[in-house]
C-alpha cells in the first residue's frame, strides 16, 4: 500500500483505518461532521493523531502512541497537497505563478516552474487565463486552476476535500471530467458526500460515519449493496448505460436520453447517464409540455425514504411526496409514466 | 458560473463604494456630532496656518537648529521603524500564529506602552539602560553608555512605537487566517518561504499601515525621550522637543516647526497609504 492510516483523535471522535494503493483514487463518503476532513487533516499534517501511525511510501509521517508522538514529518515535507472546497488560489499571485508556486517552492528554478505551469494550464484548457488574477476568474476556472497547482507540486498523495460543493451545479460535470482525466494516476483520497463523486472518480469508496469507517470496498459493489444505513440512503441513484450519439445517450433499449451539457467525447463512447430519484416525476399519463425523457414504467415498490416515499419501477426509482402516491393510486403492478428533465440528467463517459 | 469568488472580490472592492447602495444603521443625528469632531480635530491644525510668519517660514526652518533638529528626527524615527519591523514582525507572527502557554499575557503586556504615558516609558527605559540602571551597569563596565545618546532617543521612540506594529500586524494576520499558509505549505513550500511569499504578501496592507503608525508614533515621540535622552543639540533634540523649547523664547519658530511636522506626516501618510492600497490588490 502507498499510503496508510490509522489514528484516532479523541477530541474530534475519530477512529479510522484508511489505505490507498498506488495510483487508487479512495473516496471518503460521509455526512458532513462524519470526520472526512478531519482525516484528511491527519494526512497533511494539520493535525496530530493521539495514538496511531501514518505511512506514505513505508515512511512514517506522524506516528503516536497514547498522546506520545513518535514520528512526525512536518506538512511541507510530505509531498501530500491538500485542495479544499475553496480553491485558496493565492491572490495577489497570476494564475501561472499559482500554478508554479509548487515547483518553485521546492526548488525549480523560475523558468523551469513557469514552463510546468504552462503545460498544466495547456492541460485544464485554461492557457488564455495565465496572466489573470485570481479574482478574475469563474468558480469553476478558479477550481480547475486550483487543481492543475496541486497537480504540479507532484505529490505523492492528493487529497481533496469536496472539491465540487462549493460549485455552481453548471460547471460540476465539466469539472468531474476533468478530475476523472487528470485523477488517473494519481493516488488521490476524495472526502465527499456526492454518491456521484464517488462513483465516477474512485475506484473504492470507504463511508465514514460518526468518526468511523462502516464500510469499505470497490465503489461499485458499495453503491450496488450498501450494508451501512448511510450508504443506503445515499445509493440507489439512477444509472442509464448507453453509447453517446449526436442525439444524446442511447441505451441498449433503443431509447435517447438528453442529459445536460455537452460532454466532449466521440460519437459511439460508452456513457452513463445519471440522475437522482428526487428529479423523476410520476404520471399516469403521457407527460406533454418541455423537452424530457420519459419512460413507460411498472411500478414494483413503494417504501418510505425520508419525508418520501421511493417508488421502485422496472426502469428507475422516484421520489415522490406521500400525496402524490394517494392521488395517482401508486401501487405495484401498476403502469406509469416516469419523465426527468434534461437538466436533471448528467451524462459521462464511463 | 462567471461571477468571480466572492471573499477575493470583496478584499479588493473594500475601499470603493456602490453608489446605489443605501446605508443602514446610520441615524442622521449622527452627521452632527461626527461634523464636530471632524473640525475639532481640523480647525487646531487650520489656526495654525494662520498663525505662521509665512514671510520668514524660510528663515526659521531652516535656522541652525531647526535643521538640526529636523535631521535628527527623520533619522531616529527611520531608524526605530525599523527597529520596530526587525522585532515587530517576528512579534505579531508569534501572537497570531503560535501556541504556548502565557500567550494572552503576553499579548496584554505588549500593548502597555500604547497605554503607559510616555514619560513613565522613559523612566522605565532609565532603570533599565540607565547608568545605574538593571542593564546599565552591566554596559557601563562594558564601555556602552546609552542614556542620553541618540541610541537612547531611537530605544525611547522604538519602545512607544512597537505596540502599533504589533497590533495592526497582528490584526491582519488574525483577519487573513492560516489557511493560504496550509495549503502553500502542502505545495512543499517550508515555513520561511510561506512567510515571504504568501503571509506577508497578504497582509502587505497591514505591515504597511503599521509602519506608517509607528514611523507616526516615533516622529512625534517627546516624553519618553525627553526623560530618558534629554535635550542635546544634534544629538537628543527631536523635532518635537525643539518646537517645545522654541515655544519659550521664540513662538514664530516654534508654530513654523509645527507645520513642518504636520507636513512631514501628511506626505508620510499619503504616499504609504497609495501604495498600501495599490498591495492589496498587486
């Protein structure tokens, strides 16, 4: 393993257990006060375990036993960048000096660090934005610039810390992609409590929950057979398989989904197209009106999920208000028509 | 999507005013007292201009003495900001930033001579460098005599002037937060090279705001360094303690001295505070 933890923090409740392989991207899944950042905060050295070792690489960058510190390598020295919901791009720095402030920080030499941070910008497509300040930028530009300089300080470990939440939902596919691109190699652990995130940028996920890991495995099987009540109530969200087309998603059914945005792939890609059961509307009719994606359905569930009640169909799963379930008689065996926006869809390639 | 991050927006429009914008939790009374304080501070400084012999202002500034007396001051106040920057940063680094025991004490004690009056300053600065003094003696056998030199005047300056370093400094710093600092430090940069090209950069406004003060401070200092440095020609006698003796055997000198001074600290102010202004959004 490339990186492993274990440490407990007792002032914060915390008690994990975490390994990533090299090149692996983990994801830490969990409400939010689950103790995602704070473990994030244990592998940047920002904080201290109080018993506990932590290892990069077989060396020991904080180690403790019962309060009693046995090893202890300082933040700068640890090569793991840290990327939180704020980008923090520093502002009175240009983008390219931003980009280049990793390299330059551990010794490359002024030239050098702004060719790097050229190609980086190359990279995220942002190459027209070098000369700007910080506060010229959009949220999601600022975003992609804030993970192009931790890519460039070359750390062993990357670790982002909901990377996307402080994002307008319009850019965070955009963004996904390009963390799904650029996350391929890197050994990175993503604290996040987006099922989405998880799904298509880590390969295991790790649900956190009261300062301790409940599950653990590939993200699929995770998501597909969740054992721990959170990452029940987080699953179950709509997966549509396709190939993408000049129309949108065609599943193996024959049936288009028009997801949101489009994503630059080639025509024949296969993709996924994703939405929530929240965004999938219940009709008894044919719906009319704005463009949507609408499947005809047999309802085979009904099970309460919060305020809501889950409405389990032979296509996708729906929320729907107690009250709609009494109005339009849902029960199962019964036929429907199921609709979801556009704009409710988010589509990638898989 | 296009509007730009909001907290940096707000760090570099601070200053500038949105004219649509209709102030609230201003009561209109307020205008008058807010009127009166404005002229009591303005009005001493506009009588007086009036009262300056403008046809031997030359003259008298520029008397023996007066240059003299000028000299000295710009030197030692020089001097003693900087003095204040070699110990006042590292100061305001470790309240804002560092942990130990004691800390708010500290804190506490560092702001005594913002609060002392000067004069006690200096003879706090005579039982300590004085010739009998708990530092002084021990000097005295070495050779170093401090009381009554100009390194007294720039101590005595450097002692009432460090506390407004100290605060406006720690004020940024406090305000900035640490967390520019984690994630320069998880970029691999090492402490030292956080503080010179992310802390300090940030808080460049601060720094420079604060050294204004305290060159302000150090300029104008007079009780301290009368009591501890006296009053030597070229040696000891500051701009303030010439306008002080002048003020006795000669008014015309002493008011024409004053405005020299105000003068001095206007362009001081200005000329700091543009380019503060122009660091915060470098």
């Amino acid at each position: 393993m490339t990186f492993t933890l274990t440490a407990t923090v007792p002032s914060r409740g915390l008690d994990v257990r975490l390994d990533v392989a090299e090149g692996r991207t983990l994801a830490l899944l969990g409400p939010n006060g689950a103790g995602k950042s704070t473990a994030l905060g244990l592998a940047a050295g920002t904080l201290r375990p109080h018993d506990g070792e932590i290892t990069l690489d077989g060396r020991a960058l904080a180690g403790a036993r019962d309060g009693r510190r046995t090893a202890w390598v300082p933040t700068h020295r640890r090569r793991v960048a840290l990327l939180a919901q704020d980008p923090m791009l520093f502002p009175h720095l240009s983008v390219r000096e931003n980009i280049a402030f990793g390299p330059r920080a551990q010794g490359t030499g002024r030239r050098e660090a702004a060719a790097r941070a050229d190609r980086w910008l190359a990279e995220i497509g942002l190459t027209d934005l070098a000369d700007r300040r910080p506060a010229a930028l959009s949220g999601g530009q600022a975003q992609r610039v804030a993970i192009a300089r931790s890519l460039a300080a070359a750390p062993r470990l990357l670790l982002l810390d909901e990377p996307m939440a402080a994002l307008d939902v319009d850019v965070t596919p955009a963004l996904r992609q390009t963390l799904q691109h650029l996350l391929a190699e890197q050994t990175t652990i993503l604290a996040t409590h987006d099922v989405l995130d998880a799904l298509l940028l880590a390969d295991e996920v790790a649900v956190v929950d009261g300062g301790r890991v409940v599950e653990r495995g590939p993200t699929a099987e995770v998501l597909s057979r969740p054992r721990s009540a959170f990452a029940a109530s987080i699953a179950g969200l709509n997966l549509l398989s396709g190939t993408w087309t000049s129309e949108g998603v065609a599943t193996a059914g024959g049936e288009v989904v028009h997801g949101h945005g489009a994503p630059d792939v080639a025509l024949g890609t296969p993709m996924t197209a994703v939405c929530r059961p929240a965004a999938v509307a219940v009709h008894l009719d044919p719906p009319h009106g704005s463009p949507r994606n609408t499947f005809r359905a047999t309802v085979r569930s009904l099970a309460p999920h919060g305020d809501l009640v889950r409405v389990r169909t032979d296509r996708l799963a729906a929320d729907v208000t107690p009250g709609s379930v009494a109005e339009l008689g849902l029960a199962p065996g019964r036929e429907v028509w199921l609709a979801v926006k556009a704009a409710e869809v988010d589509v990638y390639p898989v | 999507m296009t509007a730009p991050v909001t907290s940096e927006r707000a760090a570099t429009n601070r200053t500038r005013r949105d004219p649509a914008e209709v102030p609230a939790g201003l009561p209109r009374w307020a205008y008058l007292p807010a009127v009166v304080g404005g002229l009591f501070v303005v009005l001493p400084l506009v009588a007086m201009g009036t009262r300056v012999d403008w046809s031997n202002y030359w003259g008298l500034v520029t008397s023996e003495s007066a240059r003299a007396a000028l000299v000295l001051s710009l030197q030692t106040a020089t001097a003693s900001t900087l003095l204040c920057l070699v110990l006042g940063i590292p100061m305001a680094l470790v309240l804002a930033r560092g942990r130990f025991p004691g800390q708010h004490l500290l804190r506490s004690l560092v702001l005594v001579p913002l609060v002392l009056p000067p004069v006690v300053g200096g003879v706090a600065l005579l039982s300590t460098f004085g010739r009998r003094g708990l530092l002084g003696e021990s000097m005295e056998v070495l050779g170093l005599q401090i009381a009554f030199s100009t390194t007294a005047v720039v101590l005595a300056q450097s002692f009432v002037a460090l506390p407004f370093l100290v605060v406006s400094l720690e004020g940024a710093l406090r305000t900035g937060g640490e967390r520019y600092d984690v994630v320069a430090a998880s970029l691999g940069a090492s402490p030292t090279t956080v503080l010179r090209r992310v802390t300090l950069p940030l808080v460049w406004p601060g720094l420079v705001s604060g050294t204004v003060l305290a060159f302000a401070r150090a300029l104008g200092e007079f009780g301290a360094t009368i009591t501890f440095a006296g009053s030597l020609q070229g040696v000891t006698r500051t701009l303030p303690l010439e306008v002080y003796l002048q003020r006795e055997t000669d008014p015309d000198a002493a008011v024409a001295l004053s405005l020299l001074l105000v003068a001095v600290a206007v362009v001081v102010i200005a000329a700091t505070s543009r380019r503060g202004a122009g660091g915060a959004v470098r």
